[in-house]
C-alpha cells in the first residue's frame, strides 16, 4: 500500500470516527419523519387537486349532457314542425356535443385513475410512515437502554475490587485499633481509680493512733 492510499484510509477510518461521534440516532431519526411528513403533505395536496379534477370534469360532462338532450329536444321540435334544415343543425351540434362528452368521460377516467394510484401512493407512505415511527419509537428505547448500560459499565470499569478490599481491611484494622484504644483507656480509668482508693486507705491508716502504746503509757502512770 502506497502513502497516498494509507493517508487515505487513516482520513477516512478518522472521519468515520468523527461522525459516529457527530451522529445523533433520535435527531437522524427525527428529521426522516420530517422528511416523511413533507412528502405526505405533498401526496395528499396532489391528491385533493387530481380529486377536484375529477370533479371538474364530472361537472362538464353534466352540463354537456344537458345540452345534448337540449339539442335532442329542439331536433325533434324542429321535425315536428316540418323544419328538417333546422333539425339537421340541431343534430349536427348535438353530434358535436356528444363528441366533447366522450372526451370529458376519457379525462374523467383517466383522471379516476390516476387519483386512484395517488390515493394507493398515499396509503403506502402513511403506512411507511407509521411504522418508521414505531422504529424511531423502538430506537429511542433501545439507545436509552444502551446508554444506560454503558453508563454502568463505565461505573463498573471505575471500580477495583481489589482497591476496595484493601480498603475496607484498612478501615477494620483502624476500627478494631480505636476499639483498643477504648478499653485501654477504660482500663487504665480504671486501674488509676483503684489506686487512688488505696492511696486514701494508707494515709487513714497512717492517721490511725497506736492504741496499743496509749494503752501501755496508762498502765505505767496507774503503778
């Protein structure tokens, strides 16, 4: 592999990584329903216009029909009357008129049709549109699951078991040795405490008078 093309796939492996980074699913996601909706709303503008259309032309055809009975009408009036020049033109333009009527009822079918394909077209991409939202739906819920778990197994790739136990064996050792420290404290209250009584027992018995010595004085002042 040349520089050139080892330059290339260094750019393009960095410039993916950029825009994975870049890349927000629900945005994406979000913006194609847009997108969707644009287009529904126009399918549908379409639709109503090939609709009207087809009114239109409906609209035509009645009143034509009602000038080709009209004609009907006065050539029958006109043979009636003995009239046959003034039947043959009522004829002739009821004949015209039917012409135009058979035109308008191929743009009204032509028309039907094509509202029918807009209207099967619109039936499509309202169905791709709910289920694209069902997707974005599902999407949304598995990217939160996904950032959730990642989030917990950055947490776990933060902890050191290993660190927390040497910790927690040092906070015990500096449990048991304030635990120590308590009792020797106790103990020595205690020792100081018995000390103290017997100090104040030697100095009563120190004050004690020799009983025994006043006894033996009074018996030599009595011979």
């Amino acid at each position: 592999m040349g520089l050139l093309d080892r330059m290339k796939t260094i750019f393009q492996a960095q410039a993916n990584a950029t825009l994975d980074t870049l890349e927000d699913p629900k945005a994406m996601i979000a913006q194609q329903l847009r997108n969707l909706d644009d287009k529904l709303q126009s399918a549908r503008g379409e639709l109503v216009k090939a609709m009207a259309e087809v009114k239109l032309l409906e609209q035509k055809m009645g009143e034509t029909q009602e000038q080709i009975d009209l004609y009907q009408q006065r050539a029958e009036k006109s043979v009636a009357a003995g009239n046959d020049d003034l039947a043959r033109k009522a004829l002739l333009e009821k004949s015209r008129l039917s012409g135009e009527l058979a035109d308008l009822t191929r743009q009204r079918d032509d028309q039907k049709k094509i509202v029918d394909e807009l209207s099967g077209d619109l039936d499509s991409l309202t169905a791709m549109r709910d289920d694209f939202a069902r997707k974005q739906s599902n999407l949304t819920l598995r990217e939160e699951r996904a950032k959730a778990k990642e989030e917990i197994n950055a947490v776990r790739a933060e902890i050191d078991p290993h660190h927390i136990g040497q910790e927690m064996g040092r906070m015990a050792d500096k449990i048991s040795r304030m635990e120590a420290q308590a009792e020797a404290t106790k103990e020595y209250a205690d020792r100081q405490k018995g000390s103290d009584l017997d100090s104040a027992f030697a100095s009563l018995d120190a004050k004690k008078p020799d009983i025994e010595a006043e006894l033996a004085l009074l018996k030599q002042k009595k011979s």
